[in-house]
C-alpha cells in the first residue's frame, strides 16, 4: 500500500502560508475547503493531483501537483495579484517539511494566471492562481 502525500503536503504548505504579512493581508483565511459567505481576500490551497514518479524502483515517490488560488473582489485584480506576489515568494524554492515524506529538491513555481471576471459561491470575484510542483519520498 503506498501512502498518499497529499494531506501532510497540504499541512506543510498552510504552515508556511502562516507568514504574518500575507495573514494580515488575507484576514486569516487560508482554507483547503471554502465555507459559504467568507469574506475576501481569502487563499485556497488545492492538491490538484499526486502520481507516484518513482521509475522502475520500489518505494514511494509522489510528485505532487498543487495550486493556490487567491480570491478578492471583483474590481480588486490588484490585491489579489499582490497577495499571490507574496504566496509565490513563500513557496518559490520553498524546502518544506512534510510528515512521512522526504521533499526532493525544492519547490517548483510554474506559472501564476489571472481570471478577472470569475464566481466564487455565486459572489464575482477576481482570480489569481499560482502552480507549483512538489517531489516527495516516503
């Protein structure tokens, strides 16, 4: 059975979103689920997919797959491509410290799109994400 690093994964990336200035900035509302009616800005950490990249060994290695989306309110592109700005520099070449696993390398940062006309729980909002990737072993 191999194990999954999606959830000591996404606890290592909310631990380092925790960072003071992006807290003040997002209020606090870090989520891996958003409730109904919160108030933005707010950030959401998606695991977006996990395949085991191991090669033709034994083991577990997981290459995991992860976006973060920033939300705010319609109108208001700049603060969410501000509050992505300081995500991105937090997990750029990141080394996180994810329980069970071995991070390989550092993390990778992809790309950031910006959707500016979007809804979030029937509200329009302004859509930052950014994609990043993320090797691990058990």
């Amino acid at each position: 059975m191999s194990l999954t690093a999606a959830n000591p994964l996404g606890e290592s990336i909310f631990g380092v979103l925790q960072d003071a200035t992006l807290q003040a900035a997002i209020g606090g509302r870090c989520y891996d689920s958003i409730p109904q009616d919160t108030p933005r800005p707010l950030v959401l950490i998606e695991i977006a997919g996990e395949s085991d990249v191991r090669g033709l060994g034994t083991g577990n290695m997981p290459q995991v797959d992860v976006r973060i989306h920033t939300f705010s309110d319609e109108g208001s592109g700049a603060e969410a491509s501000e509050i992505n700005r300081q995500i991105v520099t937090l997990l750029k070449d990141a080394a996180l410290t994810v329980t069970g696993f071995a991070q390989c390398g550092t993390v990778v940062y992809h790309e950031t799109q910006a959707f500016p006309s979007e809804e979030l729980h029937g509200v329009k909002v302004h859509e930052v994400v950014s994609l990043y990737t993320v090797w691990v072993e058990a």
